[in-house]
C-alpha cells in the first residue's frame, strides 16, 4: 500500500451506503462504485435503484453462464460414459484403446473447461464451443447422416452455450462498466 | 480514451476533472467519472467487427485442416502440400489485413542470443521428452506408428522438405496465424489471459489429435506467454522451428535415414 492510499484509509470515517467501501468525509463520490455521498437523497436513491438494477442484470447473466458451465460438465460426462461403454458395443475392427483415450480425452477437455468457466467464463465457453462444434464436423465427415442423430439434444446443447457466451460476453462489459 | 496510469510514482489525475485521485479509485471521489476505460459503442461494433472477421479467419483454418486429414484424399504428398500451401495464404491475407497491429511484434530491436539459446534448448528438451511419450502412447494404445517422413518419402530431397514442411512452415505460418493475427485480435477484445488460452486452445485443436491435445496446449500457451512477454514473435517462431525440426531428427534416426 503506497502513501496516498495509507492516507486515504487513515482519513476513511465514513462507509459508502451503496457498496459499504470506507469514504473520507471530504469525498464527494465514492471511490468505489462513483455513488454520490454528498448528493441529494434523490440522486442517492436513484444511483442505488439504477445499481440495483444491473446487480439484477448480472443475476440473470450469470445463471446463463451457470447453465452454460453445467452443459460443459454434463458433455464431459457424456463422453466419459460413453468412452467407457466402448468395450460393450465396439465392432470388431475398432481398437477398444484408442476409442477409449480419445472419448477420455474429450471428457477432460469438457470438464476442465467447465472448471475454469467459473473464472474465465468468455475463454472457457468459446473453447467450449469450438470443441463441441469440431466434434461434429468430424462426425459429419466420417458419417454425413450421424448429423441428424440425437439433433435435438444437439440443438439444445448449442442454444446454452450460445446463450453463456452472450452472457459471459455482457457480464464482462457490464463489470468493467459499472464496476460491479 | 485516457486512462489513468497507475504505475506513475506520482499520485494519478482524474481524466475528467483533473484532480489527483488515489492510485487504486475507480472513480475520482471530486467529480464521480469512471477512471476505467471503457469502450463505446463505436469500440463495442469494432470489437464485433474483429470478433467476426477472426471467426471467419478460424473457420477457414479450420476447413483447410479438417479437408486434410479427414476428406476423402486423406493424408498424402499432395494434399499436405496443398494444405500447407494454403493456410500459408489465407494466415498472409489476414496478416495483411492487421498489419499495423502486427509491425511492432516482427521487431527485433530487443533480440537476445542468450535468451534464444536458452528458449532453442528449452524446446528441443521438451520435444525429445514429447516425441518420446507419443511414440510409445501411439505404440502400446494405438497400435500404430506414424512417421510425416513417409509423405514425402518418395522425393529425391525427402528429408529437406520433411523439415521445410513440418518444422520450417508451421514455424513462421502458425506463429504469425495464432500468436500473431488471433493473440493479437482477441487482445483488443480481451484480457491477455483469456487471449494466449483462446488462441492456444485453437491453435491445439487444429492439430485434430485429442491425445496430441494434452502436449499441445501447454505447448501453445509456452508460445502465447514468450510472445506476450518478449512482445515479439520471433522466439516464438524459433521455438517453434526447434521443436519440430527435433520431431523430423528424432523420425530420421528411428528410420536409420543418417
């Protein structure tokens, strides 16, 4: 903490009624989150209903991004299951491993990037997406009619990540806005 | 947009009403202006505007690389060589198109023969250990053994083009496609963090080996930080030219090709 700050926090006497930071009783702003300590009880009120208003806003954003990092978790799943199932259904011609290690792989993928959805939503969702999407163009190109299977579920699971990504993308600009 | 300079010893001043603030405010406590920068609406259709044309940028890459190793051609002489050919265009075009971000980061101005030696070694350490553990993963769970020498094989120069197309292209083309045009182009968009793992997470799915992925991606974000740091590509691309030219050695000697 450099001198200005150590200052700053002697002199702090009062506490912001938006965000509780501490204030000097001198400051016509806080620091913090811009309300208007010296302002009229009106603009108070405004700034904590138009504040309130985006914590709202945010509250919406991130359950989208929640349900976008469920949908990561429960694909991560799905090839988990899937990968391990592999040696009840494989054909004959099919090497058992490599089938299991590349679906085990995809899982961890998923998984991981829906661990760090919780920190860097933009990052791990996009990547999400991409991996999703290369996925089926694979499968599109070994099997062109495997793009109809299950295509509601497919469907589905596109319209959350979307849906995360616009989330993740507008709770980004809206904390670095409004420094929520 | 200004923004306030918070390294400054001196305390900083409000961009609005000039009055020095704390370092660590996010709004000056004179005026109440977010010291923040934050894009407007002509930055944010900028942004879109990037984001959009990378994603084509990405497609395209992706296209070509999907084409190659899974269309109906198959890996062969000519469709790598095809393949090589144009992600060397289509990363040059888009290269073009953000030339002036990109100049600063073919500066040499800083280069370091110790720092290069010191990243060369680094790289061909970890290429012997990664080239050790494919070869056995490809070996024990696969069953299969592949060599890139095999495509070229049949040439008179085989071992020369083995190392211009597997270490010398991908070097200076996959350096200037993700850690210059995509690294760069998501940095306007974003923080650095999420741009190095943006671009090192595509940068490693387009090599299409979901095993490959586990090495590629500590690879690719090794790239992302060099570059950030050094605030050039070329330890990059050296790098990069070292690890793969270890890989095509490492090929040469199992084939007794010396």
């Amino acid at each position: 903490m450099n001198a200005a700050d150590e200052q700053a926090q002697e002199q702090a006497n009062v506490r912001c009624r938006s965000c509780r930071a501490y204030a000097r009783v001198t400051d016509n702003y806080c620091m913090d989150c811009g309300f208007p300590l010296r302002g009229t009880p009106e603009e108070q009120r405004d700034f904590i209903e138009i504040r309130r208003g985006h914590e709202m806003e945010m509250d919406l954003l991130r359950s989208k991004i929640v349900a976008a990092r469920n949908t990561l978790f429960v694909l991560g799943g799905f090839f988990l299951v899937y990968g391990l199932m592999t040696p009840a259904f494989k054909r004959a011609d099919e090497n058992t491993a490599a089938i299991l290690v590349s679906n085990l792989s995809v899982a961890l993928m998923f998984v991981l990037l829906g661990v760090w959805a919780s920190t860097k939503p933009v990052a791990s969702i996009v990547s999400g997406m991409v991996l999703y999407l290369l996925l089926q163009l694979i499968n599109f190109l070994a099997s062109p009619s495997a793009i109809f299977h299950g295509i509601i579920l497919k469907i589905i699971i596109a319209s959350f990540l979307v849906k995360g990504l616009r989330s993740a993308w507008t709770a980004e600009k809206l904390r670095k806005q409004y420094q929520l | 947009m200004e923004t306030v300079d918070t390294t400054a010893s001196t305390a900083p001043i409000c961009t609005h009403c000039q009055q020095s603030i704390s370092p660590t405010a996010k709004y000056c406590h004179h005026c109440g202006v977010l010291q923040v920068a934050v894009p407007d609406i002509e930055e944010a259709l900028q942004h879109q505007e990037r984001l959009i044309i990378l994603g084509v940028f990405f497609a395209i890459q992706l296209g070509i690389c999907l084409f190659s190793n899974f269309g109906h051609y198959q890996r062969g002489l000519w469709p790598i060589l095809l393949a090589d050919l144009a992600l060397s265009v289509f990363t040059l075009v888009f290269a073009a198109y953000f030339r002036k971000e990109l100049r600063p980061l073919f500066s040499w101005k800083h280069f370091s023969v110790a720092k290069a030696l010191s990243y060369a070694s680094t790289a061909i350490i970890a290429a012997i250990v990664v080239n050790y553990l494919v070869k056995w993963l490809n070996k024990s769970i696969f069953d299969t053994e592949s060599y890139y020498y095999y495509a070229f094989s049949q040439l008179k120069y085989a071992k020369i083009v083995t190392l211009l197309s597997v270490a010398l292209q991908p070097a200076i083309f996959e350096e200037l496609a993700f850690r210059g045009v995509l690294q760069q182009g998501l940095l306007k968009v974003t923080d650095s963090r999420q741009a190095i793992f943006i671009s090192a997470f595509m940068f490693a799915l387009l090599h299409m080996s979901f095993v490959s992925f586990f090495w590629l991606l500590p690879f690719a974000l090794w790239l992302g930080y060099v570059r950030m740091k050094e605030e050039t590509i070329w330890y990059g691309v050296l790098i990069h030219f070292c690890f793969n030219s270890t890989a095509c050695f490492f090929e040469f000697f199992q084939l007794n090709l010396f």
